[in-house]
C-alpha cells in the first residue's frame, strides 16, 4: 500500500451559515442548508484527514447561542488538519478553537516554491520583501474592498 503525501490546501470565506452571501457571490445554492453541505463534500471530497487546510478567514456566520455549536459541528466534519486566520466576519480566537479548529492566528509567513509568502485574510499592501526594502513586517488593508489604515 502506497503513502499518500500530506498536501497543504488554502482556502476562505466560507461563510457557513450566512443566508445573503448566496446572493452577494452568486453562490449556486438555494439555502444555507443545501450551501453548507455542498462545501462539507467538496472539501471532503479533495481533503484527506492527512493534509492540512489553512482557512484564511470568515469561517462562518452563525448567531445567537447555538452559533458555537452550530460551527462545531460543521468544522467537525472537514477532513484534515485545519488552521484558521482569522477575518474580519470571524469572532475571537478561543471561540475560532471552540469551533474545532487545531490552531487560530491572525497571520504568518512560510516559504512556498522558494518565495516567503505572507498569508493573512486582509489585503497587504506595498512591496512584502524583506530582501528587497528590509521590512520585517507591512501595512494591512482595512478590508478587502481596497481601503486602508
């Protein structure tokens, strides 16, 4: 029998459980229901429980006092080992790990093809080369529609 190597996946803004986003992104679903599952067997569909799924944010967008709950159960059922960065539509990390992810943080670097590649939910804006400006760190967008600090 064969290993399967352990591949690393990006994906966001899922949106569990956001009624309007079907209709903002044109998303190809009658309801919250019918999106929420449909994303649970695509993603399952490729994910294997070895790999690794960094979501860069606005995981969900449950509310009231099931809302937890309601997003545990959902990632609970999304093979792979599930690192989320928070977004501007996601609550606090403790509650980001009480949804069931293995890690939560607002960003980091790792290197991909021999580039450092920054990774975060928000836009960076300018030049992100160390080698190149010597910064060790940059300027976040406000949001992802261009605006900034």
């Amino acid at each position: 029998m064969s290993k399967r190597r352990k591949n690393i996946y990006f994906t966001s803004d899922t949106h569990f459980g956001h009624h309007n986003v079907i209709k903002f992104d044109n998303r190809p679903f009658q309801g919250v229901y019918q999106m929420d599952k449909g994303i649970i067997k695509r993603w399952n569909s490729v994910v294997r429980e070895q790999d690794i799924v960094y979501h860069l944010g606005d995981v969900g967008f449950y509310k009231g006092d099931t809302a937890v709950d309601k997003m545990h159960d959902i990632v609970s059922q999304l093979n792979g080992t599930k690192i989320v960065l928070r977004g501007n539509h996601d609550k606090g990390y403790q509650t980001l790990l009480q949804y069931g992810f293995d890690s939560a943080m607002h960003n980091f670097t790792m290197e991909i093809a021999n580039e450092m590649v920054t990774v975060s939910h928000y836009p960076l804006i300018g030049v992100w080369r160390e080698d190149v400006t010597g910064m060790n760190n940059a300027v976040e967008g406000d949001n992802w529609h261009g605006e900034t600090k």
